[in-house]
C-alpha cells in the first residue's frame, strides 16, 4: 500500500488559527479538480473544473470536456509526488487544498490550460492564469460552455453531501500516548455513516473494520484534526 504523509502543521504564532494538514504522496485524478491519495479525497482550492461525464461543444460539435480535463489532470500527477495543504473540508467531505508538485501548482495549471474555471476568492496567480486562458480562449473558453456548478444543478441534483463543512481545531498544547508501528501512525480517523468525525484506536471494537480517511499518532492530533474518539 502506499504511504502518505500526514503533517499537523502548528501555527503558534498566530493564536486561534485553524491548523493545516500536509498530505504528501502520489495520487489519481478523480476528475478535473479532484484527487485520490489511497482514499483521501482531495478537491483542488479555487478552481471549478468540468465533471468527468460533462460534454462542451466547439462549432456544433461534442467535445468530451469533462473526460479531457480528468485526463490533463491525471497527467499532471502521474507518477509524481503530490503536497497538498488543507485546513477545511466541503460539504462532500472532500479536503480543500492547494496542491503542487515539484514543478507546478495544480489548480493554477488547470486554469493555464483553460480546462478550470476559478472563483472569484483566488489568490493572483491563479486569477491571471484563468484570465489568460480565457483571453487566448484555450480549453472550456474555445467552446460553448455549461459552467460545471450549473451543468452540476441539471444533471445530479440529488446528489448529498458527506457531512458539513469541518474546519481543523485551534492547537493547544497537550501530551498523549503515540499510536505507531512498522507501517507508520495507526489510529484511524473516519467519516461515520451518520456523518461525524470520529477516530478509532488499537484494539477498539470497529477498528479492523474501519477504512481510514486519516491516520494520527495521537490522539491530540486527532482531536486537532476536528475527530472525536469512538465510544466503542
């Protein structure tokens, strides 16, 4: 199985800011602004990309868009190494991040290519990458274009989030005993059925059963992480 990263990242000098997860390792493309790192779903900050069955059109023709944008993406990660940081999740229980690669930030790419929209909250970079794009009408802006959140709204209205939105819990200082072994942290931090954070720890009753979407080495960062521990 392939390992991840998972860093808490303690902002000490700024008090009551949330804390940010890295999560570093390879990873697949989901669709156009969405990735897969051994299970955690990672949904790139700030850019809008076609769903992977959306079509465009150019000139009256049908234009896959959706599936292009997925593959770019796959292209993107193949075989690289990927850090993503986040501090927050959205409603799909998706991590929010901003993710790079040695060579490149991977939201900014997509918005280069022309094959991402991004938001109107996006940091520069980003914002002049799409704007040129646009103005060049590469990718999305050389067609006529369904914007995904609308395309969304007509073809998977009933689709339901996970859970609300999670943001990581402010550091404080605390001690705990430290879950590892030969593989790396072992307490499993898992989205339950009814859509609560929760983590499991060593010899729990649900822990051989539960697929992990974190793993912790305490308990503190855990709870950091915005988890509380199973009753069971």
């Amino acid at each position: 199985m392939k390992k991840i990263l998972v860093l808490l990242i303690a902002q000490i000098l700024v008090p009551h800011v949330a804390i940010a997860q890295v999560f570093e390792g390879t990873a697949r493309a989901v669709d156009g602004d969405t990735l897969d790192m051994t299970g955690l779903r990672i949904h790139l900050l700030h850019i809008d990309a076609p769903e992977a069955a959306q079509d465009c059109t150019i000139n009256g023709e049908t234009w896959h868009c959706g599936a292009d944008a997925s593959a770019t993406l796959a292209s993107l990660v193949n075989e690289q190494t990927i850090s993503c940081v986040s501090d927050s999740r959205d409603l799909h229980g998706r991590h929010l991040a901003i993710c790079r690669t040695r060579e490149m930030t991977l939201g900014e790419r997509m918005a280069a290519l022309g094959l991402a929209v991004v938001d109107i909250e996006a940091p520069e970079e980003f914002r002049v990458a799409g704007d040129r794009a646009k103005a060049s009408r590469l990718g999305l802006w050389n067609s006529e274009l369904q914007m995904p959140r609308d395309w969304r709204a007509a073809n998977l209205p009933d689709r339901e989030p996970l859970a609300a939105p999670r943001t990581m819990a402010p550091a404080k200082a605390t001690q705990s005993r430290t879950y590892r072994d030969g593989s790396g942290c072992t307490i499993k931090g898992n989205l339950s059925r009814r859509g609560e954070w929760i983590y499991h720890l060593p010899g729990q009753q649900y822990y051989d059963a539960t697929r992990p979407e974190e793993l912790f080495c305490s308990e503190a960062d855990a709870r950091l992480a915005g988890y509380r521990r199973s009753k069971v």
